[in-house]
C-alpha cells in the first residue's frame, strides 16, 4: 500500500533523523476521530503520526481518554484550617525533637491560639502524642494509620495523580523516567490531558542519562569536573547537537535553578522541560519531564513549567525519599551564590 504524502501542517524535521537516539518511539495525535496512520520505518525506530481525517464530533473508545471531563476544579480554594493542620503536621515531621506551641506556631506561621486548637483535635484523634509534663507534642501514630494503604504501593502510580495535575495545567505530555544504575533513564510512566495535537513516546523508551532536559538536570546534580563531564557528553548523540560550552552553561544554570530545558537539541521540533528527584543522600532517582511541540506554549509557560516540574519533583523526593524539606531548596540558594533563609520548607 503506497505510503500517503506527508501532512500540511507538521513538520517533516520533527519526525525525520530519529537515528541519534536509540529505544525511542514518538507519536503525534490529533485528539479527533477519523484518523490516518502510517508509520516511517527507521533504524531503531517506528515513528507513529496520527492526522485527523474527519472534524465530526463522534468518539471512539480508544481515545476515550481525551475526552474524560475534568471532574474538580484544578484551582480549587484552601479551608484555612485543614491547610493549617497540615502545616502543623508536617512541620512535627520534620523536627527532631518534641516542640511547645510557641515553637510549632512559629515555624508554621500559624497564631498560637490556632495552633493550640488545631494541636489538641490532632491531639484527640492521635495524630500528634502530647507530653502533659512537657508540654510538648509530637507526631503521633496515627499517622501510620493514614499511611498504610501507601505502604507497599508502586511508586510511579503514587506519583500519577501528580503527573495528571501537571500535565492538565501546561497542557503537555508528562513523563516519569526512572534512572538506573547504568546512567539510562527508562520511561516508566506518561500522562497528557492535552487536547491539542501532542506528542507522545512509548512505556520502556531508553535513553542515556546525560542527554536533554533530563539529562542536564542529572548532570548538575552529578557534579563532575568540567573534563570529565566533556568526555561524557561526547558520547551522546542529539539530533541538533548544542555546543559544550553551551551544554555546560545549561548545566550550570540547572544546578541554581533545579530544572532544564531542552529546546529541539535531542528531537527537533519538540521543546522539553524537566527536574530531577532525589534521595536524602542527593542520588538522582527519578527524572521528571514535560513535553510538547515546538511553538504550543510561549516561553513564559515553558518557565512556569519547568519551576513546577521542581516544585514538584522536591515535594516528590520529600514524600517518597524522606529528604527533609527546604534542602534541595537551600542547595540551589547557595549554588547560586545566595543565603538560605532561616526557615527552610518548601510549598505545595
């Protein structure tokens, strides 16, 4: 069957020379039914490019997932004092001793009256344990209580309603990698709401660890002397490949900022966003990215995307990793040459 001519509209460049970077597969879907699809055999590759043929309205199950409603409101408004408790709660968490009111309603922010009331309800309910000799509390152990539908579970499906939330507010394919012990990152998971023609890459996807937004990321947190990370970086393979110099300044500016772009290095056409989790020790574990393609967001969303891929990636390594909070954020302070704050916390 004769292969049909490109479609109008896509660029060629975005799809052609996938040689460079092995165990990758790209597809662009246009959230339509009707579809044409042919594939464009190259070595290593079966790049997919699916083209809208029809603009009625009908839906088909196996795209059901572009057109799930959204069910919450992504910008919904704070209760005030369940925002407090959990301030309160975290905070217990993080320190490593019984506090006073005084002290907790410092670190939180939350008036010592607040405070007491929401201390002695956590209190009833065995959240926190308090000392009546003291006067001090605790995290309590009823906290384990709450945890232990999350003991044991997988963590790319803890992290998935993450993923969604960002996917749904930059409108862009989000991946979760996993990196592994021989500097490959493997793509362990995918989420895109968009509703836009999107890009898309398949479970098991591989690539080295040092190449792209991901890449720079791992890079920076790796540390290495300039000549050492050169002699890497010689080693990969870009579609559109960046200068060392640049490369290296890219690093750099990831190490201050906690996240890394990648605009059309790795794939052409398609611009990437990314930040790195991290155990206490400081050890790269996952990698977390955004993607899109070439002109869909303004480069002010591409930055607002990459700050909350960090964002995101510290509460990650803070709930699934146990680095204590305000770390990572302290490092990039002092990485760019500036003081941390008295007290450190990072937001969610």
């Amino acid at each position: 069957m004769r292969r049909p001519d490109r479609p109008t509209g896509i660029r060629p460049a975005a799809f052609a020379d996938l040689t460079s970077v092995s165990d990758c597969a790209f597809t662009v879907t246009f959230p339509h039914p009707g579809f044409l699809r042919w594939g464009l055999p190259i070595t290593g590759f079966d790049v997919l490019v699916i083209l809208n043929t029809e603009c009625h309205s009908r839906s088909y199950e196996s795209h059901s997932y572009m057109s799930a409603a959204h069910d919450q409101d992504l910008f919904p408004k704070n209760v005030g004092a369940v925002a407090n408790a959990v301030s309160i709660l975290r905070s217990l968490a993080q320190l490593s001793e019984p506090a006073g009111v005084a002290v907790i309603a410092r670190e939180t922010g939350v008036s010592v009256s607040t405070c007491f009331n929401i201390l002695r309800t956590l209190s009833s309910e065995r959240l926190v344990d308090f000392d009546p000799e003291t006067k001090t509390y605790r995290i309590g152990m009823g906290v384990l209580e709450l945890s232990v539908p999350l003991l044991g579970a997988n963590q790319a499906d803890l992290i998935r309603p993450e993923l969604k939330r960002l996917s749904g507010e930059h409108n862009s394919l989000i991946c979760l990698w996993q990196i592994t012990e021989g500097e490959r990152i493997v793509l362990v998971d995918r989420i895109s709401t968009a509703r836009t023609v999107r890009v898309d890459m398949s479970d098991g996807s591989r690539l080295p660890t040092y190449v792209g937004a991901v890449g720079r990321c791992y890079a920076a947190l790796r540390n290495l002397p300039l000549d050492e990370l050169k002699s890497r970086f010689e080693t990969l393979q870009w579609q559109a490949p960046p200068s060392f110099d640049a490369y290296a300044a890219d690093v750099e500016k990831a190490r201050r900022d906690g996240y890394a772009f990648d605009f059309g290095q790795l794939f052409i056409g398609l611009e990437i966003a990314a930040a790195i989790v991290t155990d206490p020790t400081g050890k790269p574990r996952l990698g977390i990215s955004g993607i899109s393609i070439a002109g869909q967001l303004s480069r002010e969303n591409i930055e607002r995307l990459g700050a909350d891929l960090r964002d995101s990636a510290d509460w990650i390594s803070e709930a699934l990793f146990g680095v204590s909070r305000g770390v990572r954020q302290s490092e990039r302070r002092l990485a760019g040459g500036r003081p941390a704050p008295r007290n450190q916390g990072g937001s969610r």
